[in-house]
C-alpha cells in the first residue's frame, strides 16, 4: 500500500466509558456501574479503559439532567466560568470532567471517549461523530459496522456550521457517541442494553488490534449529515398544535420525500413534508426534544473516506 494512503497515528492508551451524562438513560447508566464493580469485559491489554459515571446527581433523581443539559455546556464560555454565585450544576461537573479527562483540546487529554446514551425514538444502535475529519473515529465505526452485519448501526454526523453541541464527551481527542432505542426513559430493556455492550466491545476490540499493528486499509462509509432541526407547528401561545405522523412515527433514517406526511393535528389535517429534497429524519419524536422544540432533525446521505491506519 502507498504509503502516503496510511495514517500513522499514537496509539490509543486512555479510553473512559461515559454513562448517566443524562441520569435517565439507564443503559449507560446500568453497564458503567457494572464494570465499576467488575471491568473484565472492558480491559485490553495496553490499555486503559475507565468507566465513569458523568451526571451522579440526575442519576440518583432518574432525570436527564439538574440544572442544564451536561452535554451541551462543554464550551469555552462554560468551561473557563469563574465558580463564584449560583452556577449551575452541570458546569461546575463539566469542569470536573475537563480536569479528569482533558483538558479539552490539549495532547495530555483522554485519546478516546466512548459516551453512552438511550433514545426514545426508533433509531437502532447509532454511531455519533462531530467531525468528518478524524480518520481514527471513521475506521472505528467502519470496523464496528462490519463486525455488526447484518445488523445494522447507521452514522450520525453532527458537523455543521450553525449547529454547536459541546458535548461532554468532545473533551476526549476521539470523541464518539453510541446512541440506542428505542427505550423510555427510567426503563431498561435488555436488547437495547445488548445491543450497546456489543457496540462497546467492537470498539475496544479495535483499538486493541490498532495498538497492536494493525494496519487498516482505505474505505468508504456511509453517514447521515445532520441538516437541520424541525419543530412541531405551534400556535401563538406556542403550544404544540399537531404530533408527528403515524406514517413518520418509528421511522428514523428512513427517506421523507417532498409531500409525505409529516405532522398530523387533532382534526385529521395531514401537514404534509414540504422540502425540496428527499431526506432522512432522526430523533424523531424524541421525548427529551420537547423542552428543546425539536419534533426531529434532517440528515442527508453523505460518502466519508478514511485513509488507512496504522499505529505509529
């Protein structure tokens, strides 16, 4: 192989395991407590593998978060806010977890996180990224895609220039969300909790076989590029006026075409999808949304290619 078509990257020491950054998403929340008490099934050799429990106050309150959402408030501004007076819970954890597994953006930060979540809607095992850029993160989910087939474990891309997440786990040099539904918030559900340890396990498998030499080849995969969010129509109170479409309901990553049904109000009157393009809707009716008036996001279908790999 050319070797200018190879990577070569440090090897990945430190990984944390991210569960209960929201304290209701239980998955996250029941295997980082496990493998507190038993962390067998995520040790490989040369490697540090830390889980960690990210928001223990909403944990213990089975909510999604004290005072403000924890991943959302991993940016500058918050992280660098003097402590003094009321400041919310959350950025003073967020700073917490800066100094334990950052800080973010600097060489002695954590090289991977992997960070644990539920979702109410129908949207299988996911892969999170936040940059298109990072060869590493793109032949992780390219290893955990193949290692998963016939299942499948689509990849969400959340680059955009107008959309900011600061998420917790952006602190990690490779950061990388695994997101998993459908499961109610507070509730556990033992295929959705499968279904998230193999994903864990597929990836630690891989950077076990990138520590040790090997070397991954080109490729290509697939992902839905975040686009945009859509709200539920509203009135001037701005009370929700119609709910998402039996015909849209659970079908997260699947096409909406101009002129499909979208929203549905109380009287029967479809409000139908009015786009110019075909896209692909996610976190679709997502029960944690509501407080932020998101009925779903967009995504189109993008090609990412990744060059080889290999340890340096």
């Amino acid at each position: 192989m050319n070797s200018c078509q190879v990577l070569r990257d440090a090897p990945v020491r430190k990984v944390a395991l991210f569960g209960g950054t929201h304290g209701n998403e239980l998955s996250g929340v029941f295997l980082v407590k496990h493998w507190q008490e038993d962390g067998a099934e995520i040790q490989r050799p040369g490697l540090e593998a830390r889980p960690f429990l990210a928001n223990p106050r909403a944990v213990e309150k089975c909510c999604r978060y004290v005072d403000c959402d924890l991943n959302r408030v991993f940016d500058s501004e918050n992280l660098g806010k003097e402590l003094t007076g009321h400041v919310p819970y959350e950025v003073r954890r967020a700073q917490e977890i800066n100094s334990l597994f950052g800080p973010k953006g600097q060489p002695e930060a954590y090289d991977l996180i992997l960070d644990l979540h539920n979702t109410t809607a129908n949207m299988g095992g996911t892969l999170i990224l936040e940059t298109s850029r990072d060869c590493f993160t793109l032949q992780m989910c390219h290893y955990i895609q193949d290692a998963l087939w016939p299942d499948s474990c689509p990849v969400f891309l959340l680059e955009h220039p107008s959309l900011k997440y600061a998420t917790t786990r952006s602190v990690a040099k490779h950061p990388v969300g695994i997101e998993v539904g459908p499961q109610p918030q507070g509730v556990l559900r033992a295929d959705i909790l499968g279904k998230m340890r193999k994903i864990v396990q597929h990836g630690l498998d891989f950077v076990q076989k990138f520590n040790a030499g090997q070397e991954f080849p080109p490729c290509t995969i697939e992902i839905y590029k975040i686009m945009e969010k859509v709200d539920y129509p509203r009135d001037k109170k701005n009370e929700i006026t119609a709910v998402i479409h039996p015909n849209l309901q659970d079908r997260d990553w699947q096409p909406l075409n101009p002129g499909d049904p979208m929203f549905l109000t109380l009287e029967g009157k479809t409000i139908p999808y009015e786009g110019e393009t075909t896209v692909y809707p996610t976190f679709v009716n997502e029960a944690a949304y509501y407080e932020k008036q998101q009925a779903f996001v967009t995504t189109v279908k993008e090609k990412l290619s990744a060059k080889g790999l290999k340890v340096s």
